[in-house]
C-alpha cells in the first residue's frame, strides 16, 4: 500500500492543475463574465459554472481548458424552452462576442475566450429534477450534489481526478458514441459512493460481464429503490442496455451510465486488475500510439501497414468522434467484404484537430482468384451456363473452376469506391491514404 500511496501522490502532480494555473482560469472567466453578465441581469437571468471546474475535480491539459457555462433562464419561460437559444444568441451578438452555434437538445453556443473553450448552455433554472424540460436542466444540481458529497470529505476532489485520468489513459473516459465510455459525472458518482479511487476500482476489479438482465451491476447511491428487482421492473428498459446501472442520486428514472458499452466495460476491468496486480503510473497517461511496433508487427506478418486520414465536416467533438469511428467501421466492413485480411485494425481520433487516423495491419487478396463452377454431372444446363460466363472454364476433378481478376486488390483501389456524396452523406470532409 506505500508504494500505491507514493504513485498516487506522484501522479496526483501531475494531473492537478497548479494554484497559479487555477488562478488564471478563474481570472479569464472573471473577465469573460463580465462583459455578459450586465446584459444577463436586465432580463433577471443567471450564469452558472458547471463542469469539472465548478466540481472541483478539474484534470490539468495540455491544450485549453474546456468550461461549461449553464445561462439560466427564469423558471417562467417554460413555455418557451425551445426558444432559450435564440434568446441566449441574441445577448451574446448584443455583448459583441465571437461563438460558435451547437447542435444540441437545445442548441448551445463556444466562445473561445484566452485559454479557455467557453460553452454556453441555455436551461431552466430548476429547483428538483421533476421540474427539467429538456435533460440540460438538470445539470447543477448535479454540480450542487457532487459538492455535498465534496463537503462531507475533502479528498473526493483528488480521488475523482485519479479516476478521470485512469479511465482517459484506458480508453474508457467519456459517455460520446465513438469511445461510449464513463462520463465524468458517473465517475464522480462512482468515486464518491466507495469513498476513494482505490475502494472504487477494488470493487470494480471482481465485477462479472453481466450476460443477463438479471445479473446487471446495480449502484444505488441515494437508496431510491429497495431492491435489484424494483430497479429492473421500475426502470425504463432504454436505460437498462449497459452492463452497469448507476441510479443517478439527483433523477431516479435515468441511469448515469446508460451510454457505457460492454467492450469498455470489459476494458476497464481489465485495467483496474492490471493496475491493482502491479501498480505504476503509466495506468493514468496515455501513452502515444507506437508506430514502429505496428510496422514490425505487420512485418512479421508479412503483411502491409496501412494508415488512413480522415476529417469530419462536423465541428462539434462528440459528433465528429461518432461519425469518423462510424466510418472506420465502414471502412473495416468494405476490407472484409472484398477478400482483405485485417489483422489489426486502430481508431485514433484527435478532439484538438477533429482528424482521426485509421491504423491497419492487412494482407491484401490476390489479384487474381479461383471460381468454383458446378460439377460436371449436374446437367448439361448448368454446365453451358457457367461457360458462357467464364468462356476459359477448366475442369478439375470433375468440377469446372475459372479463374478470375479482382477489380480491386489495393487498398487505393478500395478507397476510390466511396464517392464524394457518399463521403458527404457520412460527414467526412476527405480520406488520404499516408
């Protein structure tokens, strides 16, 4: 345990963002508040930080730092929630500020302000979940619960950065389609509920892949129901999918972790029992995709090392990450069904450059193949038949076979099959084969 305690602490360095880091954020949001809240206070509307920072579990970046800023709107529009866009668009134009419109389940807005990623999220300001229009209302008291948790022991901070940092190294941090992983929020629910990132991954490391309903993991954190059983026959069957069900404390009807997949799941507890059998800290860095490896590898393979570029015509991270893994997916499907090997397929996408890279390891099909026809004593009928379209048919072992030329045996060759439309349709700009 002292030498867990001694990584943890070295590792807690690096992944906490330093006081004077800490500082300059909430300066430059300062200043940014400034310049909207004047006009926010005329039409008796607030402005609410949400996100890791307003939690207190912020994980230190390397590029900006994202902030999510929730502009609550008086409970009295209502009947006007679809509108709250518009009218938050029209106080950002009158405060002169440059953004970015977001699709959404309320469209929202990204202002780029100094080192920060600002986003602006229009919602109702609500007293309990009940009261939610759309799933955004929600959201601080999300924050407000996460904090009383907070209050009640200090550490959770540094604890929930522990498991942030760990999920994001394993591939299993963030609730978009294309990763289908934990979010933030149901970490810190995760981390609370077992007190520490260590009791949290401990539990997690004897957790079974559920292979029925039945047999789901179920986490309660505020006891809303009185058994396994309630859950199942209470809760909507959509939020039942995942392997693990986590009852939000703030909405009892919505599972946190509804968008977690069973391959992650099965990737988390994998790392957690990697992690606790032999404890180091490259556990909470990703570490950069190796290159040289997968070239050797596909040398001793004796096959070919391909690399993909993609980029999304989407702006916004989450659909550019499901639309680019949905087109590796194609991409991985049209290999197959034209005669290539995949040996190994990788999906990298970059949220910084919204370009993605598709690593593969193939063998390509012969440009020639073999067509088996039917056997001599099935009838004079099929026998012409076959002729007729292989005119250089051969017999063999009393069976006709042809030899036959691929239209496509290079992966250049494939590529060129998907059109420009069809590339639009899917959301990608352009493909380049590095």
């Amino acid at each position: 345990m002292k030498n867990m305690n001694k990584i943890l602490s070295s590792v807690l360095e690096k992944i906490k963002p330093p006081a004077q880091e800490k500082l300059a954020i909430d300066k430059n949001l300062s200043e940014f508040e400034k310049k909207l809240k004047p006009l926010l206070k005329k039409k008796n509307i607030k402005l609410f930080v949400g996100g890791s920072l307003a939690k207190q579990t912020l994980v230190k970046r390397d590029t900006n730092y994202d902030i999510d800023i929730f502009i609550l709107f008086p409970y009295q529009y209502k009947t006007k929630s679809h509108e709250l866009s518009k009218f938050l668009e029209q106080i950002l134009k009158a405060a002169k500020l440059k953004y970015i419109k977001l699709k959404g389940s309320r469209d929202y807005f990204q202002c780029k302000f100094k080192s920060l990623v600002l986003e602006l999220i229009p919602i109702l300001a609500i007293a309990k979940a009940s009261q939610a229009v759309n799933i955004t209302d929600v959201s601080p008291l999300h924050v407000n619960y996460v904090l009383k948790k907070i209050k009640q022991n200090p550490k959770l901070n540094d604890e929930t950065r522990f498991a942030k940092a760990f999920c994001y190294s394993g591939d299993c941090y963030g609730a978009e389609s294309y990763i289908r992983g934990f979010s933030g929020y149901s970490l810190e629910l995760l981390t609370s509920y077992y007190s520490s990132f260590i009791k949290f991954i401990k539990t997690a490391s004897k957790w079974k892949i559920p292979t029925t309903k039945e047999n789901k993991i179920i986490v309660d954190p505020a006891k809303h129901y009185q058994s396994k059983a309630q859950v199942l026959k209470s809760m909507n069957e959509a939020r039942l999918h995942s392997p693990l069900i986590l009852i939000d404390p703030v909405q009892r009807e919505r599972n946190a972790t509804a968008a977690l997949s069973y391959e992650t799941f099965a990737r988390f507890i994998k790392s957690c029992k990697a992690f606790l059998s032999k404890p180091s800290e490259k556990f909470f860095f990703k570490e950069n995709l190796d290159i040289q490896a997968l070239k050797k590898e596909a040398k001793k393979a004796k096959a070919k090392f391909i690399i993909l570029k993609a980029l999304s015509t989407k702006k916004k991270i989450d659909i550019a990450g499901a639309k680019l893994k949905k087109f590796y997916e194609f991409l991985f499907f049209l290999l197959k069904k034209n005669g290539f090997k995949v040996i190994k397929g990788t999906f990298d996408f970059s949220e910084k450059t919204l370009e993605s890279k598709f690593y593969f390891i193939i063998k390509e099909p012969s440009k020639h193949y073999i067509v088996s026809g039917p056997p001599l004593n099935v009838g004079e009928k099929y026998v012409k038949a076959f002729k007729r379209k292989w005119p250089k048919a051969f017999i063999k072992n009393k069976r006709l076979y042809a030899k036959a030329t691929r239209k496509i045996s290079s992966v250049r060759e494939l590529a060129k099959l998907i059109s420009k439309n069809q590339l639009k349709e899917m959301g990608i700009k352009k493909i380049v084969i590095a």
